[in-house]
C-alpha cells in the first residue's frame, strides 16, 4: 500500500460521512475518470418525474465505496474467521469503480449502439488511464483483479458478492439514495440492522437465521421503489423518447444524412470505433447539448424528438390489460393516414425488458441469492423462509402500456376512426 | 381564471409535497422556459465540494411557490384583513418565476459578461415566449405585474416581501433545500414555525414579537450555510476556476483566436448581442460541453483551466490574516520567472464580492429588513432586539484567500525564491 | 358549537403540530380523565424492551384525533359527496377519546381482571365526569354517539371506520408513534400518500384502486412492528410477570392474606366493585407504587415477581418447535423437586393471546376489511389484488416460547435431571 | 476486566444503537440502582408542556455513555497521545452513572428538602449497592474513583471534562435526545461534527479552530433550547406547583397534621434520615401515587394542589416588565381579602435560580469553559474569538412572570380592587 494517510472525509446525505482511510483511494476519486461520473446521473431520465432525482454515480460511487467499508469494518471488527482479510483493499477499489464505465443514460444508450457498461469497465480499468495508474502502484496484476471482481470472475466469490449479489453494497447504497433524492420514504430500510446480520461464511456471505425479517424489510423497500420510481410510466416515457432521438439519429446517419451539428467524437459512437479516451468525453451534458443543437436541425422528426425530450413534452400512456391485434393495426393505419409515423408515434412498452429486477431466485441471468444460515453450515435461499418473499418473487410484469404524442393525436382527431378517437380519449 | 383543475402534485424531498391547484401554475411549470431550469443548478459550482449538491433551480423555484402557497394559505385561513386577497395568483406566480432568467452558473457567468438575471427574467416574461403566453391568458397587464414583483417595484410592498426581502420564500427554501442536498444538517430551522409568526401589516409582512427567537434561529441557519456551504474556499476556488475560463476566451476571441469549437449561440454571448430566443439555449450541460471540447484547444492556458474545472484539478488555497503588498509582488515575480502567469495562477479572494448576504440591516442595496411588531403598530427591526442577531450582523468578512495552482508551483519549486517556497509550504 | 377559538396547537414529534379548531376538543383535552392519558403507556411494558417506548397514551389519542382531522379535511377540500359532513365533530371527539377507558398495563390487567377497557370508555363518557359534562353541550344525546362510535354500533359505519377498522387513524398514529420512540425505522409508512388515496364512497372509507401499493407499504409497516416491536419476547416476558403478580395477588386476597400495602381503591378492584371515580385512580404510578411497596411483603413469590418486573430481571425464554408433553411433564417435576412452582416458575405462551392482529380478512371478530375501489361501484377485499397482502394474512403465529426463571434454576443446577438442564444450557 | 463479552446493543431513537462492549458496563446497567434511572424522567415536569417528553434518565444515561464512547474511540482510533487509554473504563462508568443520584422531578425536590443529587451519587456508588458490588470488581478503589469523576475532583480533569464541561457527552446527549422527545428540531446540531473537532490536549479536552462555527451551532442549539423548552412558563408553573406541595406537605408534617397516606418511606424524606436504601425505593410513580392519594386529604390546599399537578391545571403566569412593589402589596392584601393564601396562590419566579445555564464563561460556579487551540499550544476561550458565542453569554436572563390561580381569582373577581382586576385581566 502507497502510505499512511490522515483520515478525509466527504460529507453525505445518506451516510453522513464516507470516510476515506488509503490514498489508493483517495487518488482514484480524483481520477478523470471518476471525476466524469459527476456528468452522469444515477437514475437516468427519472428527474423527468421525480424533480430532486438529480444525484450523479459519481455519489452513488462513493455510498457504494462507503457501504463496503462499513460491512468489511464490521467483519474485522467481529473477527468473522470467514473473511479473508487480505482481500480488503481490492474489495474496495471494485466497489468505488464498479459503475466506472458507464455511458450517459447509460441503459439507453446501451440498447441503441449495443454496448455494456461492464466491458468499458474493464476498458478503462486496464487501458491507458489515470485509474489505471493508481490501480497499478499496488502491484502489476492489481488493475486485472479489480476488473475481475467487477467482471465478476474473481476466484473468491465473497469478494464478488460483496459488491455484485441480491444482497450488495450496490444495491445498498442505490435504495437508500434513490429514495432520499426522489423524496419518497418508502424507499428506505434500516441499513445498520441489514449490516449486523450478514456473516461470512464459507467463502459467502449469508443472513443468520433472525435476519429474516430484516431482508424481508429490504426487499420490500425494493419492490416499492420498482413500483413507484423505477417502473414509472413518466420515467419510461421519457426513455422511449430517447431511444427514439438515438435510433433516429443512427437511421439519418446511415442515410449519410448533413447533421448541422456532430462534435467529436459523435460520429464514433454511431460507427463504433470509440477509443477508450473517446468514450471517455461522452457525458449527459454532452448529450443534451447535442439534443439542445439538434432541436435546430431540419429533419422534422428529430428536432421534434429532442424538444420532447428537452422541455417534458412527453408521450402519454394508456395501459393495455391486453394487448389488442386488430386494433393495433388500425391503430397504426389511422397514423399513416394523419401523416404520422407508427414506427416512432406508437411505442408498447413491455416492462419484461426492463433494467431493474425484483427479487427472482433461479431465473437465468440471476444475482446470487440470498442464503440464510440455519445452525452451523446449513443453507436455505431466503425466499423458501419467507412467505412475503415468495410472493414478491412471483410478481413478475409491470404494466404493459401504449405511449403516443397526444398532442400530434388530437391535432387530426376528426381524420381518426371512431374507435381509435375512443381508444386515446379524443 | 383559466377555469378548475383537479389538484395536482409533486414529489418533493423538502416539502413532501408541492400542491398545484390553479391551472395556469401547471401550464407555468409546462413552458419551456421553466423547464430550462432543469439544467441549472441551484447551487453553481458547489457539487465540485458537496457532491450531493446537483439540485437544480427547477426544484428551488417549485420550493419557493410551495412555500408562498403555504403562507398565503395561513394568511387566508387566519382571516388577517392586511393581507391583499386578490394578490395570490400574482404572488405565487411571481414566486415560481423568480429565477426564471439565471443562466448557467449564474454569479461566475453574470461577472463576467456583465449581465443581471433580474433583466433576463423580465425580458423572459415580457418577451415572445411561452411563459408570456400563460401569463397573458390572465389579462394582458399580467405578465408586466409578474415582471414588476420580481423587479421589486410592484406598487404594493406585501406582495414583493413575499418573493425578495430578509425573510421571504426564496431565502426558506433555498436554506432547506441546501442543507438537504449537501447533507449538513444546520441549515435547517423550523419552518412551521416561522410561518406561524409571520403576519400581514399595514403593507408589510411582520413578525409577532413572540416570534423573536424563530427568527433567531432562521438566521443562525443562514450564517452557518454561508460559512459552512456558500463560502466554502473549495466552491470559491471552482468558481475562480471558471471566471478564469471566461475571461481567457473573452481575450482570445478579441484577439480573433480561432476556436475549435464556437457552437450557436455562443458568439452572441462574447459580443452581448443574444435574443431572448438565444439565451434560453445557455444551460449548464451547455456550458460543460463548450469546456469539455475545449480542453481540447491548442490555447494551453484554456485547455488547461477547463480541464481542472471538469477534473476538479482546483486551486489550492491559504488565508491571508493580512495582504502583504511585498510579498505579493515577490511571488508575481516568481511566477512569470517559472513560465507562469500572474493574472490566472494567482488569485486574491475577498469575500466581500461573495454573491450572499448574511444579515446585515441598514447596509446599501440591503433587502427590507425583518420588523418585529410590538402591540398594535410599532415596528422594531429585529437586530436591537436580539444580541444574537446583531452579533451577526456585525461579522462582516469571510476569510481573505489567495489562490493558486499547487501542481505547477510544485513543479518549478527549486527555482523559486525562499520566502516563497516557505509561504506556499513547497 | 360552543363558540369561535383561536387556533391552538401541541407540539408533536409526529405530525409537528397539533391542531385544535374547536373549543369542545379544547376543553375534553383539559378534562381530568383526559390528563389521566399521561399516566398510562400507550406500549405497555414495552419499555423495558425498548427504552424509548415511554410514550403515553395521551400523545397517542392526540394523534389519532389529528389523523382524524386531517383525513376529514382532506375529504372536505376535495368535496366528496359521499362524506357526511355534519359527521366531523363527532368523529373528532370520538377519536381524541377512543382510548379513554384503558387502565394501567391494560391488556395484562384487563386478562387478570376480567374487564374491557371500551366498557369503561363508555362508562366514563356517559358517567358524572368531565368528559361528559363537555360533550353534553353539544346536545343531550351526544355523550351517547360519541359512546356508540367507540363501541362501534353508530348507525353510519363510515364515521366508525376513521376510528376502527384495518386502516383507521388508531393505527396509523400508533404504527408511526411507535417507531418513532422506540427508534426501529422499518415501522414508518408515508401518511400523507396514504391520506391522499382514501375515498369515502357509499357509507364506507376505501382506497381508490392505484393505492393498492400505498397500502401495501402500510401493512408491511405493520407486519414488521409486529415481529420486532410488540411480539419481542422480552415484552411478552415482562407481561407475563405483570399477570403473575396479578395472579398471586388475587390469590393472597382469596386467602385473606394480610398485605403490608393496599392503598384505596385497590380492594375494589380485587372485588370487582370499582366505581368509575376509583377506576380513574388507577394509572401505572400506582400500579408501579404497589410494586414497589409489594418488594416487602412477606410473601415469598409476591414480592420476588414484583422486584423482577421493577429491576428488570426477567423471566428467561426458550423457542418450542413443538411442544413435548412429556417433557413438560418432566420440567414441572423438577421444579417441585427443587422447591420452585410450575404454575409460576415456568410459563408457555402461545402468541394466539397476543393483543394484536396483522391482516386477516374473514377472521372471526376481524375489523372492517380494507376495500380497492374499482371503476365506479366495484369494490374488492384488497388480499384477492396483492399477493403480498395474502403472504402477511396467510402468516398466523408468533414463535411459541417456554419462559422461566434462569437465575431459580440455576441455583439449583445440580438437583435437575440431565435432559431437564440440557434443555434449559445448564 | 471481568473477562470478554459479545457486542450487545440496544436500540436508541438518537444514536440508532448503543453498543456495549464490556461486561461491566453490561452489569451496570442491569442493576437494581440503574433500573430505577427508568421511573425517572429526564425533563422532569415539562411533559406537562411538550407531551412527548416522557423519556427517562435511564435513556439519557445510556446515551451519555454512548457519546463517551464514541468520543473515546475516536481519540483511539486518531493515536492522540494525549489521551490517557487507561482511564477508558472509568471514563465510560462515570459517564453511565453520572446521573445515578438523581431523584423524582430532582429539581424540586432538591430544592425543598435541601438534597443535592452529587452526594446521592456518590453514596450510591460508594455504598451497599450492586452497582458498589460490581464496581467493585475492577478494583476496591474503583468506585471511589467513579465517584470521584462525578464530583469533578479526579485527579485526571480531562476526564471529568468528558462528562462534566461545557461541551461534555451529558449536554450533547440531553440536547439532542430532549429536542427528538420535545419533538422541536432547534435543539439538534450535528454530534459527527462536533466530535471531529475534538482535541485531548495536555490533560483537557479542547476543540480545533477551525471548529469554531461547530462549537457556534451547538452552543446555538442549547440557547433556542433553553427558550423553547427549559424556561418554558407552563414547565416553570408545574414546577412551581410541585414545590408548593412539598413546602405544604412538610408545613402539615411540622404541624403534626395526621396524613390519611403516607407510606415508607416518605416520613424519611420530611425528616431527614433517609438511608441509601430508602432513598432508593424513591421515584416519580411514588410521587405521583402520593399526590393522587392526597387529592383526598383534608387540608383544602394540599388537596387542591395535588389536583392542580395531576390534572394540569396549572396557575397562569403573567411577565412583569418591572417589579412594582405597591402593586404587589396591593395584590397581596387582595389575595387575602377574598380568603387566598399569598404564600401559595402568588409566585414571583425569577430565571435566575433556573437549574439549566447558558453559556456563561467566567461566572462563579461555571464549568470547565470551551478552549479552541490556536496554534500549537495556544488556548483561548471561544467567547473571545466568537461574536456569536459572546452575545449568547451576556444574556442572563428569562423573563420574570407572576403566577397565579386564575380560577381562583375569577371566582372572587367583583370582590377585588379595580386596579387589580386590571392586572390579572379580569
């Protein structure tokens, strides 16, 4: 380790403070590369809905960072034979950097230019970085360990699930955060009581058996933060608009289209020869300024796309308790009619590709679920405990809705069919 | 009136709540105008120090409205015939809009292009845009009233107390929300309570005499954001930062230095000829992309400060007790002896300048005092009431500074003189 | 009404202030029964579990008066239809005195001695007090409704569902206060989103059909205190003392046994012959005084039980999987043997007794269900919409424990058989 | 030590949990002569003006030991060298039980009967007690030693400074946990910090300068307290009343009056011979339980008093400007003329015999004062570097009230002198 180092300290509304203790990782919080998670919002879109949701990863990062340390500090303290102590200082560095690599509205513009936050990651981690510096004065292979953690193939599972699990500093931090920053108390759980019943055990970490209740507490603060902040239909709306301005820009790209504005290294994202040190200069400000310059540009749909997006003139929604062919066609046909374009003036939203999930023990893709320890080696995943845990687990879709511009709507509603007029409420 | 609408509501972290009940608040908050706001912060530069601190002016000035609403409401409920009923619509929209005209990082941006957000705003209501348009639906004085309360020389003094005076709804919360999304705790004060003394006098707002120690307790929380938040050397040392990058490329654009990047309307604002139309497209992910490109600019003294600026590569700083005239020259020698250049990399703060005011009766330009009411008509100004608020109001000066860039003195120190060397502790 | 008043308030560290419009809740808070709240704990022994948990009954019924007024008021500014408005008084005054008939310890000592603290609620409004001669100026008959809302037979159900059913006032103050002193945040739910989605509709409060999630929160508040708030063992310990030393009392005053202290107007209550000017005597000071007088009886158990419950030298408790005839039977032996006495010394509880319920629609003596109101007219039993409602209603039993007197046992260690001191870890 | 303990905690609205690490603190707060600590309220009479504060001296105990211990491991955990680490334990002890003399509503009942709560203490510590006893364990001179620091004449003053200065855990306990109970949020400052500005310095505890502004909030914190809830009037009047019904009680016990109730050992308390072991059977439900029986005793004044204190209804108090002496003969002469006693049904209460002191540097009797160390070993007591903290400690008084019977009074009304009526607004 680089040397001895007097305690700093960043004030926090959530953890009141986060103490930083190593000049490892002093010095990567003041990396470019971590700095420009302060130009990324951590909830995307959701200030669309929730006003005060304006909080940046760069924050989220240090609650993460800070969330670890409090349950490592715990484990030590405790003297848990379990935890391999060695594993400390790397442990800390995955949890600090883990979001590192993530774009501006990073899901959805992950979706338009198929790309993940998680390889960029390990891009900036182990290219030509300020992060990579400082990583590497540990020793050679200490920027490929964190990565791993990150990339979660590290040898020690533990170390993964400190950070990348059902039960993670990440999820910690971002629950408690989300919800201070959006307002709404629901979001809340008692993370000192969630901290106290963790254990080390046997290269895990696991609940002990009077925790249940305490996880059931989280987990649904969880729920209610899917349903009433990150389901919102507002906030989807908003990402559908979005999406729309990326796939509309890549479609007048591929047209050879004259953008009257593609600063460096714009044009790199819509070919995919982004370097390292290009992705690197995207942001969220990037991206509105560029919304902000193409509300200018003479392709009517795609000024029309980015003034939505910037000044809230969102898509409406109307639920689908099921959805309806034939009326989807007529639908689609009555837009034609009125000169509208279905591919981009209708969108279904089926929440099932959705980027937050509730707890689902033994689905594909899943995080490592939550254990409970009974007696001294016996493990049973949570949800086979908990009444209320299984029934979370089985709650499975969202609300399937039909988002469309009212305004474009109303404006030809005498040329709309009878059923159709019905359908928006015209 | 435009007519009913069903009460409608924000989330909101401070006041829980914000209730909208008159339609032409909603179609307010619906213009791009206001939805601008959005991209600017509430508290500039100051998530550079406090990284909770991304709040933006759209959230304060939906605070601000909630705020009147709820004292207006007492008032109504309380029946006090002093209180103007017919005054509310033009008082809460007043108070919505007051910020309406701030530019991205208003105070650094207003320095140094020598602009007033008052002007703006008032070119905002009064202009062709789309708060005029809601506005105007009221009558067609309307949007000139809105303009003249936020102005200050609405004729009756109740209604602009209500939006600009020592104790008014901005000032209660901007407090809250700070210290909420900084995370510090003593900004806090009780604002019921507060609302619970305020009265309507002959034209004035008043405080009851009981109300003394509330009011006590609102301005010990202001003197503690100011130290502990708004004079924060870290915050100061960004926005030197940026004040530096704005003169910088004022010089190189009057020495006709060709830009790599110079996107609309940016020109405008160098040669003060912006529209309204224009200005309405400065924001702040504006501001950051124009700093973010040119960090790539062949000019290295602007690529240099926009990359501390976006890095957080700051300036440190050590207080001055007294200005030393001798050692100053001695240190401007030392810089231009090393290459470097007096005029940015040393900079001398005087918090005189500082864009907040403690409590300070009496004093030019000062906002209408806070008037304690003592039986049935005599006023008080509260500071020869209250030893404590005197005490503050005496406290004149922040901390005298002197800034400068550690890194590239470091790396020149062996040619720098002694007493130099020993003052910047090299 | 007996007149105008200015608007009073209480300071409450749960809704902040107290409103009190009308001088008749005035002049009931004033009464000497009301006042008599202070003396009695709204949790019970809990504070032995709980240090904070000293909260009395007093500030609860304020609460749940304050809970009251701002759900009418609510209904009121939104205009609803269906709200009998003549109603409000009544509901008040019902509310601020659903719990004035609770004696001290009330479930322990309602157990002991065969009463029911709505007998005396009704007893003490419709008796000679100064309750009643408060609500006798409304009208004649008015001591009688307030009387039949409390004991729930009042023609117009909807005015006793606000007091009493699954979603009343009553348990939303408790659930908030609760939490609130005893310091668990997982008990804490978002009042005014609640408030905001119930709807008086046709005779009856239901909750309008996109509040499924709100009340959903709600109940898993509920469900959460339960388990770590009024189901602690350590508070079901504590109150199976407080019925011991009530038990052995009675026995003692059937055997004429001659008691060092028995203060008036305590025979009264051993001989089931208080009047309702005796039964107001009684508080937990008194119940406490006796205690402490009762640590010097000559009786031997007496006065162990009552320095037990005094200094907090509780019975000690074991989980029962199941129960173990045989093994009890053997216990039991052993205590003989060893001088103890089973009928005291070792106490199963089966929380089927405890005082309060989590949400179990079609229960027998279950309060009015929660109704989803869906469309215009259709209502539903909100566990048939959420199946996380059915997970908590499907969740019947506490933990079944054994509970007995470890410090007793161990003394006598070496007289018990081996399974007998297996099973107690001695 | 007694040998090693698994970390317990208990569950504390203010500091979250109270972690107890050492099996003599354990031991400690399981005796008989803490447990009584909960039948004493921490505020005593003023839940009679704030409902909510009803917490006890035992809450505030654990949370003085709590901030001890956090002040402690801070210094620990900071390698200080001038703190002592062996004086840890009795640090910790002190701290706990500094507040182990104290008796029901302490103020008062010192006042009337001349005790002083210290010598309890250390009587207590120092006596046949299980606190002696586990005390005791450490080292025979143990619990002089703990007694010691409770009367400030430990060798060692930078630990009594930790539990007896201006800026000690007791204050910053009772400040915060009075403001949650009070429910008023002016009493809260931020405890982390406060904490980090704490320095043990040459055999003192002193606070870093840049910690000024925090000393400021504090100190501020403890001025709007000592307004809003110690010198409340409705507090200062039932207290009043307390002590006219001991000064009542022990008049009638010199008269040989012949009590319908006087239990042990209350007869003790007039007389002055109260044991260790009697004064321990003392606490608020006895108090209570007293005054409810003498509501029934003959003497009209005792009875009515009692009545008052129970029921809450307290003598209305007017301020006095000025003390005119003619008008007060005038009153008194009146008080007589209707058949009132002087002595009782009119109090002069002057704030300078108030029990709770502002910061007040310099006076007689004052505690350790608040150092800031400038430089390296340079003191200076705040008042001098502090505007703020100096107008703060030149105010010195409340404000003077005249109490009174407005029952009473009203009663004889048309029987007094004009002037008079006047006055009392009759």
């Amino acid at each position: 380790m680089a040397g001895l180092m007097e305690e700093k300290v960043f004030k926090d509304p959530i953890h009141k403070y986060i103490y930083v203790q190593d000049p490892v990782i002093w010095d990567l919080i003041n990396t470019k590369e971590f700095q420009r998670l302060r130009r990324i919002r951590q909830l995307g879109t959701s200030y669309l809905t929730f006003h005060g949701a304006e909080h940046s990863r760069f924050s989220h990062s240090l609650g993460v960072y800070e969330v670890t340390r409090k349950i490592i500090s715990q484990f030590e303290r405790s003297g848990y034979p379990d935890w391999p102590r060695e594993e400390k200082l790397l442990s800390l560095c995955a949890a600090l950097l883990h979001d590192i690599g993530h774009g501006p509205f990073s899901h959805s513009i992950e979706q338009a230019f198929h790309m993940h936050h998680e390889d960029w990651s390990c891009r900036i981690i182990q290219g030509d970085t300020e992060v990579h510096a400082v990583l590497s004065r540990i020793s050679p292979e200490f920027p490929d360990q964190v990565a791993s953690v990150i990339c979660k193939n590290y040898a020690k599972p533990i170390v993964v699930s400190l950070v990348s699990s059902q039960l993670d500093a990440d999820r910690m931090d971002y629950l408690l955060r989300d919800a201070y920053f959006t307002g709404v108390n629901y979001g809340t759980f008692d993370l000192d009581r969630i901290l106290r019943v963790l254990r080390p055990h046997n290269g895990r970490i696991v609940v002990k058996e009077s925790g249940m209740h305490a996880v059931e507490d989280y987990l649904m603060s969880r729920y209610q933060m899917y349903w009433q902040v990150y389901f919102h239909p507002v906030t989807r709306s908003s990402e559908i608009i979005l999406r729309q301005i990326f796939r509309r820009a890549k479609e007048l790209y591929a047209q050879e289209y004259n953008f009257g504005f593609m600063p460096h290294p714009l044009s790199g994202l819509f070919e995919n020869t982004l370097t390292v040190e290009q992705y690197l200069l995207l942001d969220e400000a990037f991206i509105q300024t560029i919304f902000m310059q193409w509300t200018r540009e003479s392709d009517g749909l795609l000024s029309d796309l980015c003034n939505r997006f910037l000044y809230r003139k969102l898509y409406k929604y109307i639920p689908l308790q099921q959805v309806d062919g034939n009326l989807l066609e007529q639908i689609k046909a009555n837009l034609i009619r009125v000169g509208l374009q279905p591919d981009y003036h209708m969108e279904l939203d089926f929440p099932s590709d959705l980027p937050y999930d509730v707890y689902r023990p033994g689905e594909a893709g899943e995080k490592m679920p939550i254990l409970l320890l009974e007696g001294k080696d016996k493990y049973t995943e949570i949800s086979r405990k908990s009444e209320i845990i299984r029934s979370i687990s089985g709650i499975h879709m969202g609300q399937n809705q039909i988002y469309y511009p009212e305004d474009l709507l109303k404006a030809s509603a005498s040329m709309l069919d009878p059923e159709v007029r019905r359908f928006f409420g015209l």
